[in-house]
C-alpha cells in the first residue's frame, strides 16, 4: 500500500510539473502576437518575422546542437521531421493557407489537430481513448470557433482549406516526434538537442521560402509603435526569440515528455486565447463577448481533457491534442 501511494504522489508530481510546462508553453507561443504585430505594422514582412524568429532561436540553440551533436547519427530521421513538420511545415502551410482564406478559418482548421492527435492514437496506434477526451477536444475546437470568430470572413477556397489541413497535421507530427523516445528512459533523445537540431533544419527550410536577402533589414535598428508606446524593435525580436521560440518549443516539448501527445496538445488550444486576450490588453485590441464565452470553452475544454486520464498511462485510455506557434492570429489584426 505505501509503494502505491508513493507511485501515486510522483504521477500527481510528474502531471502538475506537466501542466505547468503546457501551460508556460501557451503563455510563451501566446504571447509572440503582441511583439510580432508591431515588427510588421513597422514594415517587416510577416514571412520574414518567422524566418527571424526561428533563425535567431536556432543560433541561440545552436551550442546545444553541437553539444548532442551524436544525435544525428543516431536520430537523424526524429530530427529531420521535427525540423521539417514541427518547426517549417507548420508555418509554412499557415501562411501559404492563409494567402487564400481567412486568417480565422485558417486557424480554426489547424487546431483541428487535437481531434487529428486522438484520430492518430485510437485508429493508427489502436489504442483506446476516454470520452472526456474527446469531449474535451470538441469545446476546444468549437471554442476556438467563437475566439477566432469564424464567422466573420468565412470563405471557402479548397486549396486554402486543404494547405490548412496541413498545418493541422504538421502541429500532429510536432505533437507526436516530441514523445518519442520518452518511454526509453536515459535511452531518449534529450528533448533540447531535438528542439536544437529541429529549429536549424526548419530555419534551412524557411531560408528558401522567406529569402531573407530581400528583408528590409533597418526596421531592426529603429523602434516600433506598440499602442502608442515606442519600443525598440530588437527588444521585441529578442523576446519573439528567446520567449515565443526558445522557451515555447523548450517547455512545450518537455510538456508533452511528462504528459502525452492528447493532454499537452489540448492545453495548448489556450495558446490562441492567451493571444487575444494579450492583445486585448497590451494592443488595446477589442475582445467581444463571442470571444470571452469561447475562451472560457476552451479553458473547460482543456480541464476536462488533461483531467480525463493520467500521465504517461501504459495499458489504459489516454487524451491528448495538438497546437503550436499561433502569434500570426494577433500579427494580421483579425481577432487578437
């Protein structure tokens, strides 16, 4: 009976340590909006702030990839779909996505990837999965609907639907590659060195898609207006870099280590909601009633799945979602 309790208090540990990281990882992506929508507002091309935000992060990783530099050769696959799903496809499919449809129904299809996550562990892992978990995707997404207000620009294109499928699905691959390994014990790849080596690939990728040669690189010298306060523009690259970056992708995965795919990726659908009310406050941007009631779904969403089965289960059902960086909501004007 003590051995069950003490297993028992460290799962309790193990699973808040868990939240907190998911959580800190919504605050972090959340918050990129208020520091990117002033870059690009002082004329920086969206595209370009992506390509910034994730080449500055793989520099300031890049001691780390050196140092777990053995993981390219025992890893090389994990790394490279991290890179290519996690960290450039993401990006690369929103903003391809939302060049033909609106930035809400954009973005509301690429949290789809909670629903996606649950689809990939009942149907492909054939593993079981509770009804709160599923329940609890369904307010998130549907939440999600109201916070974004889909509503308002809804336009059907299919290839801008079907680019931000692809998203959704590269948010799953990030969800997925960043709980592999996590069973092996010191056998796994350290989770740092995947998000080092990830961010280098993906800043490699989005090199030939942004093509930085063509950015207009004194914005970064100057200032930029954040409602109506002047704020130096490297102060803000720094903090989309070393917050909304380095420590998003560090405790998001670290988060998804310590809880699952399911449950990490679920808590993470507050990111949007951290980002409008972010820009609510520090952008002076309107927050509506519709957006209020859908951010207090998500948050009932995200409770009922993370509460619905425990952490790391072996045999049992489990819940889990997906999300990632989703600054360009707050960046183009749309709701955030």
């Amino acid at each position: 009976m003590p051995v069950h309790t003490s297993q028992g208090s460290q799962d309790n540990r193990g699973r808040g340590v868990g939240l907190g990281l998911a959580l800190a990882s919504a605050v972090a992506f959340g918050g990129s909006g208020v520091a990117a929508k002033p870059l690009i507002e002082a004329g920086l091309d969206p595209l370009h702030v992506v390509w910034l935000r994730v080449a500055g992060a793989a520099l300031v990783m890049l001691p780390l990839a050196v140092r777990h530099r053995a993981l390219v050769r025992q890893r090389p696959a994990l790394l490279a779909g991290f890179g290519l799903l996690g960290v450039a496809g993401v990006q690369a499919c929103y903003f391809a996505a939302i060049s033909r449809i609106p930035v809400g129904v954009a973005l509301l299809v690429e949290y789809l990837a909670p629903a996606l996550v649950l689809g990939w562990v009942r149907f492909v892992q054939r593993r079981p999965v509770t009804r709160a978990a599923a329940l609890g995707v369904v307010l998130a997404v549907g939440g999600l609907a109201c916070v974004v207000e889909v509503w308002s620009g809804l336009s059907f294109d299919a290839v801008g639907l079907v680019l931000a499928l692809g998203a959704a699905c590269c948010q799953v691959g990030y969800f997925v590659l960043s709980d592999q390994g996590s069973e092996a014990g010191e056998a796994a790849p350290d989770p740092l060195g995947v998000i080092a080596y990830g961010l280098l690939v993906g800043a490699l990728v989005l090199t030939v898609v942004a093509r930085p040669w063509t950015m207009d690189w004194s914005v970064l010298v100057g200032s930029a207006d954040m409602n109506g306060t002047s704020v130096l523009a490297a102060l803000l690259l720094g903090w989309i870099v070393l917050i909304a970056t380095v420590v998003a992708y560090g405790t998001g995965v670290l988060s998804v280590r310590r809880l699952s795919p399911q449950v990490a990726g679920v808590v993470a659908c507050l990111e949007a909601v951290i980002a409008t009310v972010l820009a609510w406050v520090l952008l002076g941007e309107h927050l509506s009633a519709p957006q209020i009631v859908g951010g207090s779904v998500v948050l009932l969403g995200a409770f009922i799945a993370q509460s619905s089965a425990p952490a790391k289960p072996s045999d049992g059902p489990v819940a889990r979602g997906g999300s990632d960086l989703e600054w360009e909501l707050s960046a183009h004007g749309t709701t955030a």
